[in-house]
C-alpha cells in the first residue's frame, strides 16, 4: 500500500469545498491499536494511515454522526462526507443506499483494495502488545510487524481475521476513487463457525448460546458498532411497548440478540464489527453469518452488493423457500 | 411428564384465510386440542417475527403462524413477505438451539376447516416432544 | 386519551352453544378479577336487543369506556357491537372480542379446557382492549358506475337494474355476444317457456339501455382501487370489423373462404361456423366477428387475391388493421357474474362419451331440441352407422355431480329437473320413444318442480334408481350396465342415445377473476361469498358482489334473484354516493421513521409514499400513508426495523399485550 | 494489620474452606473473565491482571430488584435480605473502587442496598506483581499493592501467599482459618514490598492529575473534545466496565397485573441518558457525553468528594474498540491547560 498516495488523494479530496471531513485511521495510542481518524483538512493526512490493523468499518459513522438541530434562519451543512472503505465497508455504504441511511450526494468514497486484515487478538496472542504503537505491514501474503531492531514475517494463516478468511469481496463494490490496485480475491473459507454449531444437536446449541448470551452485559457496543444498526429510536430501547426488558439476564439478553441477529437478516454485510467490539467476547457474527449464508444460498441474494437492490425483507419472489410450512 | 405436559400455543391467524378457516372448523364442530389459543390479526404479513421470539419468552411453548395459501392472499402479496420472513426467524431459531418444533407455519384456507384441525394436532404433539420451554422464560427470572 | 381505562366483559351463553361447554360463570368471575374491569356480566343471547342493552346501559351507567364481549368469532358480530357502543357514545374502536363459540365451545368437549381457554382469551381481549384507541372512518365519494363482469342471464339482470336505477353501468363479455348459458337453452323448467323468448328482450335491452355500456368481446384486464373508487382496465379485443358499420347481414359469413369449417361453441361443437362468425342468429351485438385464429388472412398473411369477407361487406366493415383496445374507467362496486362451464363428460370414461357419437351431454342435448339449433329442432343421432331417430333414450344423472371420485363432492341443483325437461321434450316430438331416467336421487325441491317431475312420470318416463357402471355398444345398439338398486337387480339396457345429465363446475378461467379481484373460493371450488347464509352476494372485499353460477350451481329464477340481490347491494354505496373508509389503517410515527422505504416496497397497495419533512433543521424523509388506499393488512408495520408504521388496532403495543396474556402472564 | 503465610499447597483447602462461605473469584469463562460462584477445587484464576466486569456487580448488581409490587396490593414486597460473600483475588484497584463508591452510596441517602450489600461483603486482595499493560493506578493515588477497601491483601510470594488482614473482618476471616496458616517468617514482608516496589517500576503509564480538576472546568468548550469523542461509538464499554462508574436508572418491569421496580446500570455515553421527554437532549452529542465522563471522574467527583473517581485500572482503554484511551484525553486535557 503505498501511503503517499493514499494521503495525496485523500488532501485532494478534503481540500475540495464540498467535503466536510474525510474519515480514515491513524496509529493507535498503543500495541496494535488503529483510530478511527477525522481528517478535517490537507494539514491532517500525514496521520493517515491504511494498514492490517484498519480492520474497523468506518460506514459506521456515516449514521453515527449526530444531525444538531439547526439553529432557525440557518442551512444544515449540507457538504459532503468522504470516507475510506474496504471491500466490506463498501458493501456497508451499498446496503445503507439501498435504505436510503445515507444518500449518494452526501458521501465521497474512497475504495481501498483489501488484502486481509489481522485480528488482534491473535496477533497479540503471539506477540504481546506493548505500550508502543506497533506498525504492522502487507508482506505479499503475509503480514509484517515493523520491530526496532528488525522487522517479523508472520505468516498469514496464523493472524488472519475470521472475517477476511470468509471474504468473498476484498475489493470495494463502489467508490468515486479508488487508491492500489485491485485485489485478487482469494478462495473464501468455508464458514467452519457456523458449520460446528449447525452440527451440534438441538440442545448443545441452546447450551452453546446459553453460555454465551449469558456473558452479555448488554453495553450496546454491537449495536453501536454496527454500519447498518442506525435506528435513532431503536425498538430495543424503548419502554413502549417493551419488546425487550432493560433488565440483564439470560431471558431478556436471549431475546435481544434474537432480534439484533433478525433485524439484519438480509442486510448484514459480514464486516465482524460486532463481534469485534463485543467485550464479553460473545461471537455475535456466527448468527448473521448464519442468515447471510441462509439468504446467499436458498434465496441467492447478498446484500450490499448493488446500492439499487430491492431490500430482502421488503420483497419477494413467488417461489420463495416454504418447505418449511405446513 | 410428558404424558402430563400440555404445551401452551400461541397463535397468529390472518383474518381471511386461517382465522376464517379455524371458525369454519367451529361450524362444522370439528374437535381438535384446546392448547392453540388465537391472535387475529388481518393478514400473515402483520405477524412481525418478533412476536414469535416474544411470545417464547412470555409463556408459549410454541408458536404457530397460518396464513393465505401462496396467492390467495386477501391483500395479493401479505403471506409471501410473512414465508419470507418467518423462514428467516426460523433458521435463527433453530440456530440458537430452540427446538424447532416449537415454531410452525401453515397456510390454511377459510375452506379448510379440516386442515387447521390437523395443523392445531401438529403443532401441538410437536409442542409436547419439545417439552415446556421454561429455560427462556421471562417470568422464571427472579429477584 | 389518558382517561384510565374502565372495562365491561360481557359473556355470551349463545343459548346451550358456548354455556354448555364454558363454564359462564366462572369465565365471567374470572374476568372481574381482571385489571380495570369494573363490570362483569354474562347473558343468554349477548348479540340480542336486550344483550345489547346490557352493555349499553353499562356504559351510560357506570361509565364504561372500554368492552370485551366473549361470544363467537367478531366475523360474526364485530359490526353488532361497534354498533351498541357507537349508540351508547363510546367509540365503536373501543371494542375486542374473545372467539369462546367458534374456536372454543364449539371445537373442544372438555368443559374445564374449554372453560380455561375462554378465561385466557378473555384475558388477551381485556389486555387489550384497554390500549385501542378511538377511530373514525373517514368517508369518501363513489364514483357512480358499476362494473358487471360477465353478460349471461346474472350480468344482464344486474345491469339492467342497476342503469334502471339511474347509475352507469359497465357490462363486460368476453364473448362476442351476451346472454352466456341461457342462450344455449331450449325451454325452462318448470314453465315450458322458451328460452331464447323471455331472454332475447333482455339482450337487446342491455344493448339499448342509456346507462348500460356494453363491452362484448372484451376482458377485464386490472382492477385496483376500493369500494366506491375502483380503477378498471378492459381490453376489447379486436373484431376486425368495424361494428359502427357492421348491419349484420351475413353476407362475409356466406363468402368466407373457410365457411362451415369449424365447430360452432354455441352449438356445442355440434354446428359449424366459418373464421367470420355470428355466434347465433339472436347475437346481441348483431355484429360479426373474424376468429384471428381461424381467419386465413390473419393467420397466413393472404387469402386468395383478397379476402372473400372483404370483398361482400358492401358497407366496407372489415378492418384487417384493427387493434385491441384498452378502456380504463372508475367504478364504485363490482358485480362479478362469469358463471359456469358444463362437466367434462370425457372424465368420466366408462361412458364413452368421446367414443360414441350417440353419447351427448344434456347441453348437447339442448341445443339438438332447440328449433335454432343443428338440426333445427329435429332430434337426430348418429348410432355410428347412419343418422336415426333414436326411440330408445336415456338420461345418466349426476354426471360429474356428487362424485368424489371427479373431485365434485356438490350437486349441481339443475340436473334432475333439465333431465325430466329434456325427456318430456323428447317424448313431445318422438312420441313412440321409449325413455329411461337413471337417478340416485331425485332432487325436485323448488317451486312447481316435483309437480313437472309427476307430469314427466306419467307421461312415461320410467325411472331407475342406480348408477350405470359403463356404456358398451353391441352391434349398432349402446348398452347401459347398470343395477336397478330398488329390486337389486343387475339389468343390460339396450338404447340409440344416452344423455348424460353432466353437472355444473367453477370456469376453468376463474383463476383470473380470482386474482383479478383477491377473491376466494369454497371447498367446492366455485367463488366465495362473505357468508354463506347472512352475506351470500357478498365477498369478503368490500364493494365486490357475486352473482349467478360463479358462486355455486343454481337454476335460473335463483340466478336472477342473486342477480337482483347483487345489483341492490352494489347500488348502496352508489346511491349513497360515499363509502365509509376503514379506521383501521395504518398511520406513520413520523419521529423514529427512518425513512428507509421499506414499506413502500412493501405496500401492495402503493398507499404509502416518502414524502419530505423538515426535522430540527434537516430535511428528510419519511413514509406517509394514503389512508384512502390504505387497507390495514399491516405487512409494512412487520418489516419496518423501528417499527415505526403500524395498523391502527392491531399495533405492537395492542398485541404484545396479547401474547403476554396468552402466554399465562395475567 | 498481622501477616499470615498460606501454603500453596493448602490452597485447595482454604478455598474449600471459604466455599461454604460463598465464595466468589475470577474464573475465565471463553474470553471472558469475571468472578463466579467457585467450589472447592474450582479453578481460579490468580495469574492475569483484571477482571473484565469489575467486582462492583457483585455489590451493585446489573439489574437489582428494588422491590415487587402488584396491582390493588397494599403492600410492596421487599427483596429477601442476601447472605454473606467472600470475594477472592479482587485487584487492589477494584477494591478501591469499591471504597470509593461507597461515598456515593453514603452521600445524601443512605442507600440500603448496597450498603447492606457493602457489609455482608468480604474482599479478600491479591496484590498485582505483575501490573498489566495499561495500568495507571500510581498515577490517581492507588498501588499495585494498596489495601484500600480491602479486609485481607494476599501477595504471592512464589510457593506462598503472604496474608495480610487489614479490617477485623479480615481479622476474624483468617482466624477462622488459622489451622491453614501459619506466622510470616521474618523478611515475609519485606520480599512483599520489595515485590510491591518492582511492580510499580513495571508500570508504563503515567500522568499526573495534578491541576486536572481544576483545569476541566475551564476547558469545556475546548476543541479536544470534539477530537477526542470523534471515533466514540456511544457504547457502554467504558463505563459499565469501569469500576467507579455507579450511574443506574430506575424502571419498572410490568407483568400482567404485577411487577417490579428495579434498577439497573445505566451509562451517561448512552444517548437516552440525558434524553427529556420532550425530545430535547442537553448532551445531544458524544462530545458532550465523553467531556461529561471525563469531567465526572476527575472534577465533579473529585469537588464532591475530595477523591478523583478513577482508580487506573486501565480497562476503559483496554475495551474500548475504537482507542479512546483515557490517559490520552487526560494529556490532551493538560496540553489544552
């Protein structure tokens, strides 16, 4: 990945009078922790980064960004958002189109090609993190940790995310500009996450889920992580009616999952931000993995592909699926 | 405990098709199990498949839902978005390990008074192989 | 609107019909331990004017804002008791009934299940009832015109009553002529009278009639819309004749190329026409018609130097460049009147219909009486060996009727009494004919009929109760096997015709009405009526009527009285000139609508649009509801992720409350 | 304060022995670590850093049931009182918290729950030799090995347990325990402030509150706000994982007729938080909401009660999925000063 361009590309475009800000990662603060960046005008590119580390889908805060009221006699601004995309993350910003989340005109996209991102966890597994910020590199297949002395090869398959083994868009399905070169996509992974609980009887399932709906503390930080979950006024929340109960435990944590899993059953991108950020560590992305292939396979549709597709729950074909009905 | 176990049911019926149908099954005085007790609602499509997941966590140990036959949908496309849907919530179901007997779908039509008796004796032996769901139970929690 | 809710329950002993199964009192001191009851109450007969009354005065005297009646299914009676709050002042909204007869007393034995499942829908009507809101339906104007789909003896009776009313009325046909079966008929039973005689005059009426627009040869293509406002699309087929020209004088038949090549469908295949045709002599429109499937020039591209009909039409009516037509216009009701098609007799092989040309259906038979018709009156058969005039005849009942084994499990009402009709008619003009009735029953229920069944007995028509098990032929004689099942005797009948008395079935191109207009159809599989006793014109969509064989077979004074009682009832929202809008449709919480179009893609209907508000400043959009369009199904509300468009009555916030009861959470 | 030696070897005998006492301490449950109900034998987890829900929900639970109520009842149905809990290996920084939050609790109500909650309570400490990598606690008046909040700090000293017992509590703990103990040999505790004293070297972070209270109130329209809340999720990670974070919101819970009014955590990065009825938010943005976090912990709190609401333990920066790392902002804060 060549920084400099990417850097270029993204002063040209802060630069331009109709864009507000462009969002991109810099550096963490610390071992392999990337921010999401704010860059507000030419002077801030040189923090820009796009590494292995990127892996958060910045699409996110295309809704997240709160809309303060305005001031009566004065105009919303109405300029742009420009905004770096992977493969996945494009496919969040497709699917928002699709439901209008955001429009065409509000956005610049930025496409990077995506050659895999690590996951840190087992990155830091191997390789502890310290308090410096640590750089990590594309090395042909592999991944590269800059050391101070000298610099460690890791091999792919040991630090891949889950995510990007499954990946079967690592180039982004829209962008005004794309910086690198396409990407040739890679054979994707059987979802072996899902396949092991989808063989586990009716009962271990529930026991499997149980145990891990249970460590839910209920932080919202899947919901807040989310690209597609952007209800202002989620029904989750709300006290009418009660859909799902504040209060924390198995019955009501179940129940809320249940209904995060279903309300992006057709729209789930696969980027594993929920999952990521959950700190109880409850793998959120095996239930809408378990959806996504559910839709890509008896319904052949993949959601976040084409910004003019019908949304999936809000159509139908006449030969839909119904073997399952009486 | 089985022998003794009668499964509480809940059921969605769309007003022109199923309900219609469960009431012509009243006029011919066709007997089925008192366990399945009816929400009407006016079309399949109504049902949002939360309910489902809602009604599992207040009380039933099973849900059904019956609609219009693909194409005779009072409103032309209502059971084709709730086939969708339900398939959905469904798999996510079954996923997460809930019996899968404790959900059923059926169209039945407002003619078909002796469906909706076998649909009620389905739903609810499946009910009763998958046993009282308590463990999902809101009202189990405690202090 | 924050008033606390008071609530009335009243139960329903329906006679013996939920109070011997229910136990009433206890369902009823169940309720009054519930939330915001303040009155429990049950009564024989809820539905009555005293029961009524009950309720009334509850809420005038104890300040009732909110009731439950328990009884049977709100199909039946929602409308009764809407009507008792709205008389008492309370919101007609402001009601939910529990179905305690036709999904409770009536479907269990077991009276403490019974008795425990009424307490529990009692309680989801009481958890309920207390979150409705009041609604008002919103009227609006309705077009004043009717569409009649189908021109045989129901649409022409109906058309005609209601342009003699004063309203427009549009009668579509998809054949080129109107009056359908009736046409086809010889006499009628009981009277004698002949057919053609008493409806010629209707025929031509509707042709005439000021307020009757006629549309022969033409389909109903679209219908969307509602009661009062619906929006029709017909396509008129091309005639390839210029009807505005067109005198009717026969000459392009005569000089057709193909003159006489093909079957005649009035005739029952048993006459012949040519590519350019009169369906039959009394045609109304008298207009001629080319069969772009027979007609040389269109099939071919040529015919001859030039076509024949061309060249005789002195008034220079054939138009070989004519294209179907599409006719759009607005009605406010809909009478649906597109009758039957006669039993495949071919179905029923052991008869050998398609083998024996001397085996004939009985509407075969009509026409082969008729003065009119192939033969001009003169019954002649073809025993396989020459044209005879048979002298032994018989008539097979329930030909496709009450028989499971062809999947017709209904009579078809008109059989026995056109059989004894047609074997008087045959006796009438071969009075030497020996004449035989095969029957299972005899079914001769309405006005003068079993007297016409005596007079057909004595004239000599022997009946023999048993059903023919086949039909052979032995030298040029058919043999009909069969057990005369009153002295148990096995017999081999020995005749020159066998009319089989073939029954009545749905058209096979109902589908299309069915889906035209979101009808629905009985086990039988003729179209559905709202109710089979109270509402028998209607059908479960508003505005939309049936009438004739459509809904079921019948004969044709019943034909005309559902044709009559259809036209009264499609008149009412003319003649009011509005209709009443469902309230319960659904309504759009602006705030959280995310505005993401989910539900306009979801909306059969295209009643809900995304319109553009300003929000704090911003302007975006969000989904609207045009509640005239609006039908409340409420698919939209489930696939809303903010649950943010909901159907008025049936909202979240009214059923989870249901569940929560039914699930045991009192 | 006595010093007490425990074997390793008796180890499972000692927490046999407090099992009977209901006793709770780390278990790592998948990639999740958190105190649970153990047995005799269970495995504890001793040997990395913290907990990632700290012990405050075992004091002030998630969802507590204030009380039960129901329709037409006269009387409110009150939670049965709790029995005693021995809380084992709780990190000095959490027991801190703990102390802390007690103010609040203490302030201007005293709250029954959770003071009685407070003293059925029994925290046994287990001091850090080895502090994790965003451990902070010098830097807001803790130590790897301070007692506060504590009724026993236990310090491994490789094949033993030096045991401290710090309250009479503890006191009366240990001695229920004595068979299992034995005298700290001379220079027990000696090895334990040497290793107290390594620990501290081995911290990375560091900054220095100084001034910070003070200079909070003058930066609230600083632009570091916006810069710093930018990549904010608006998750609860970083407070309801935070050990001083007490916020709760009160609801009740309908069931038919009945129910109960309970409270539970709440999180002022929550938009709903601050969120009137009206619709009108005073905090509409996560700016507000993350300057409101920062300004709670070192300023408010601090003004109220004399003591800044953070006791270091890093988690906030640890969890949060997008780097906002606490002692960033607090730099930033002096650099803006």
């Amino acid at each position: 990945m060549d920084l400099n361009q990417l850097r270029k590309v993204a002063a040209e475009v802060v630069s331009r009078d109709d864009v507000k800000y462009l969002i991109g990662w810099r550096r963490g603060t610390f071992g392999y922790r990337v921010a999401p960046y704010f860059v507000e005008d030419a002077a801030g590119v040189d923090e820009l980064i796009f590494s292995p580390l990127c892996i958060s889908n910045l699409a996110t805060y295309l809704t997240l960004v709160e809309k303060l009221p305005v001031p009566r006699g004065q105009e919303p601004d109405k300029r742009k958002v420009a905004l770096l995309v992977k493969g996945c993350d494009s496919r969040a910003v497709a699917q928002l189109l699709v439901e209008k989340g955001v429009k065409r005109e509000e956005i610049v996209v930025v496409g990077l090609p995506c050659p895999g991102m690590i996951d840190r966890d087992l990155l830091a597994e191997k390789y502890p993190e310290t308090d410096k910020a640590a750089e990590l590199r594309w090395n042909g297949e592999d991944f590269l940790l800059v050391g101070e002395g000298e610099d460690i090869v890791i091999p792919r398959a040991e630090v891949l995310a889950e995510k990007c083994r499954l990946c079967r868009h690592p180039n982004p399905v829209l962008s005004d500009i794309t910086v690198g070169e396409p990407v040739k996509p890679w054979a994707a992974a059987d979802d072996s996450g899902v396949a092991e609980i989808e063989a586990k009887g009716a009962a271990e399932r529930w026991d499997y889920w149980e145990e891990q709906f249970s460590k839910c503390v209920r932080c919202y930080s899947c919901k807040s992580a989310c690209p597609l979950c952007y209800c202002e006024d989620c029904i989750l929340d709300r006290l009418d009616p009660i859909w799902v109960n504040r209060a924390v435990n198995f019955s009501e944590n179940t129940a809320f999952h249940l209904a995060r899993a279903f309300h992006l059953a057709g729209r789930c991108v696969e980027c594993g931000e929920c999952e990521r950020v959950c700190p109880a560590g409850i793998p959120l992305g095996k239930l809408n993995r378990k959806l996504a292939q559910t839709v890509r396979e008896e319904y052949g549709f993949e959601p976040g592909l084409d910004p003019e597709a019908e949304p999936f729950q809000a159509s139908y074909k006449p030969d839909d699926p119904e073997e399952f009905i009486l | 405990m089985s022998e003794q176990f009668k499964p509480n049911i809940v059921a969605f019926l769309c007003n022109w098709c199923t309900y219609a149908g469960a009431d012509l099954a009243g006029t011919s005085r066709i007997q089925y199990p008192a366990n399945v007790k009816i929400i009407r609602v006016m079309c399949s499509g109504r049902v949002n498949p939360l309910y489902v997941v809602n009604a599992l966590q207040q009380g039933a140990d099973g849900v059904l839902i019956s609609g219009c036959h693909p194409g005779d949908c009072h409103y032309m496309e209502g059971n084709f978005y709730a086939r969708r849907r339900l398939k959905l919530l469904k798999e996510l179901l079954e996923f997460t390990g809930v019996d899968p007997r404790r959900f059923n779908m059926s169209w039945v039509s407002a003619s078909e008074g002796h469906k909706w008796k076998e649909v009620v004796e389905k739903a609810v032996e499946d009910a009763i192989a998958a046993g009282p769901f308590d463990q999902f139970r809101r009202r189990q929690i405690g202090w | 609107m924050t008033e606390k809710p008071k609530l009335g329950v009243y139960i329903c002993h329906c006679g013996i019909n939920i109070a011997a199964t229910v136990d009433v009192e206890a369902v009823t001191e169940f309720a009054q331990s519930l939330p915001n009851v303040v009155v429990a109450r049950n009564y024989s007969y809820m539905c009555s004017d005293p029961g009524q009354l009950l309720i009334k005065d509850d809420i005038q005297e104890s300040g009732l804002n909110r009731v439950v009646v328990a009884s049977c299914s709100p199909r039946m009676h929602e409308p009764t008791f809407r009507k008792a709050l709205q008389e008492a002042g309370l919101n007609p909204y402001y009601l939910e009934m529990a179905n305690i007869r036709e999904q409770d007393s009536w479907v269990h034995q077991d009276r403490e299940e019974a008795t425990a499942k009424a307490k529990e829908l009692v309680a989801a009507a009481v958890a309920k009832v207390r979150l409705l809101e009041p609604l008002t339906p919103r009227e609006v104007d309705a077009e004043p015109a009717a569409l009649i789909i189908g021109a045989g003896i129901a649409g022409i009776q109906a058309a005609l009553d209601i342009g003699d009313a004063g309203f427009k009325v549009y009668l579509v046909e998809q054949s080129p002529s109107v009056g359908g079966r009736m046409a086809q008929l010889d006499k009628t039973f009981p009277t004698l009278d002949c057919s053609a005689c008493i409806l010629t005059p209707k025929m031509v009426d509707v042709a005439n009639h000021p307020n009757i627009e006629l549309l022969a040869y033409s389909e109903v293509e679209e219908v969307s819309g509602f009661v009062g406002n619906f929006d029709v699309k017909v396509r008129k087929k091309a005639r390839y004749v210029d009807v505005s020209k067109c005198t009717g004088c026969g000459d392009c038949a005569e000089a057709c190329r193909v003159a006489g090549r093909f079957p005649n469908e009035f005739e029952e295949g048993m006459g012949k026409r040519g590519a350019i045709y009169l369906p039959f002599p009394q045609a109304v429109p008298a207009k001629y018609t080319i069969d772009p499937e027979r007609c040389l020039f269109l099939t071919r591209g040529r015919c001859g130097k030039s076509p024949k009909c061309v060249d005789a039409c002195q008034p220079g009516a054939i138009d070989f460049e004519q294209k179907d037509e599409i006719v759009t216009f607005k009605v406010g009701a809909i009478i649906v009147a597109t009758g039957f098609d006669v039993f495949d007799a071919a179905k029923k092989p052991e008869y050998g219909y398609t083998e024996f040309p001397n085996v004939i259906t009985g509407l075969e038979m009509e026409r082969l009486v008729s003065a009119s018709g192939p033969t001009g009156g003169e019954i002649l058969v073809d025993n396989g060996e020459e044209q005879i005039v048979p002298k032994e005849i018989a008539f097979i009942q329930c030909v496709g009727s009450r028989d499971q084994s062809v999947g017709n499990e209904y009579c078809s009402r008109v059989c026995c009494m056109y059989t004894a009709k047609q074997a008087h008619l045959i006796k009438d003009k071969i009075p030497d004919a020996k004449v035989k009735v095969y029957y299972i029953d005899v079914r001769a229920f309405g006005k003068g009929f079993e007297e016409f069944y005596d007079r057909v007995r004595r004239e000599g028509i022997r009946y023999v109760r048993g059903n023919p098990s086949e039909i052979f032929k032995r030298g040029n004689k058919l043999i009909v096997k069969v057990e005369d099942t009153l002295t148990a005797t096995p017999l081999e009948d020995e005749f020159d015709l066998v009319v089989l008395a073939v029954g009545l079935e749905p058209r096979a191109d109902d589908r299309k009405t069915i889906d035209l207009l979101r009808l629905s159809q009985s086990p039988d599989r003729f179209l559905m009526e709202a109710h089979p006793k109270l509402r028998p014109v209607d059908t479960a969509s508003d505005g939309i009527f049936l009438a004739g064989c459509c809904q079921g077979p019948k004969d044709i004074p019943d034909t005309v009285a559902q044709a009559k009682g259809a036209a009264a009832s499609a008149l009412i929202p003319l003649a009011r000139g509005k209709v009443s809008i469902d309230a319960q449709v659904a309504g759009v919480i602006e705030d959280t609508c995310r505005g993401c179009g989910f539900c306009v893609s979801i909306c059969p209907y295209t009643a809900i649009e995304l319109v553009e508000i300003n929000r704090m400043g911003h302007m975006v959009e969000v989904a609207r509801v045009n509640e005239a369009l609006c039908k409340g199904c409420g698919s939209c509300s489930a696939g809303c992720l903010s649950n943010s468009i909901q159907p008025k009555s049936f909202r979240d916030r009214q059923i989870l409350p249901q569940i929560a009861a039914l699930g045991g959470i009192k | 304060m006595s010093a007490m030696l425990l074997h390793k070897e008796k180890w499972s005998e000692f927490t046999g022995k407090l099992s009977g006492k209901n006793l709770w301490a780390p278990v790592v449950q998948g990639e999740m670590k958190k105190f649970a109900p153990v047995a005799e034998g269970d495995p504890v987890n001793l040997e990395e850093g913290n907990t990632t829900v700290p012990p405050k929900a075992l004091l002030f639970p998630q969802t507590e049931t204030l009380y039960r109520f129901s329709a037409g009842g006269e009387e409110l149905e009150l939670p049965e009182a709790d029995e005693e809990i021995i809380l084992l290996g709780v990190r000095p920084c959490d027991a801190r918290a703990i102390a802390l939050v007690e103010n609040l609790f203490r302030w201007d109500f005293d709250d029954p729950y959770y003071l009685k909650r407070r003293e059925l309570t029994t925290l046994i400490g287990l001091a850090c030799n080895e502090p994790e990598l965003n451990c902070f606690c010098p830097s807001v008046g803790g130590s790897p090995a301070s007692t506060e909040g504590l009724d026993i700090l236990l310090t491994d000293l490789g094949e033993s347990y030096l045991l401290e017992t710090i309250t009479d509590k503890g006191k009366a703990l240990a001695e229920e325990c004595k068979d299992l103990l034995e005298e700290a040999p001379a220079g027990a505790v000696e090895q334990k402030e040497k290793l107290a004293q390594d620990a501290l070297g081995k911290i990375k972070w560091s900054v220095d509150p100084e001034g910070i209270p003070e200079a909070l109130p003058q930066l609230w329209e600083d632009p570091l706000w916006g810069r710093v809340s930018a990549p904010c999720l608006g998750c609860g990670i970083c407070t309801y994982l935070c050990p001083t974070c007490y916020c709760f919101d009160i609801q009740d819970e309908i069931e038919g007729s009945a129910g109960r009014r309970c409270r539970m955590w709440d999180s002022c990065m929550f938009a709903e938080y601050t969120k009137h009825t009206s619709g009108h938010n005073p905090r509409p943005t996560r700016r507000e909401r993350t300057r409101n976090r920062i300004n709670h912990k070192y300023s408010y709190f601090v003004d109220k009660f004399g003591v800044i609401a953070c006791v270091g333990c890093g988690r906030c920066s640890t969890l949060c999925p997008v780097n906002i790392d606490l002692i960033d902002i607090l730099r930033q804060v002096k650099a803006a000063q």
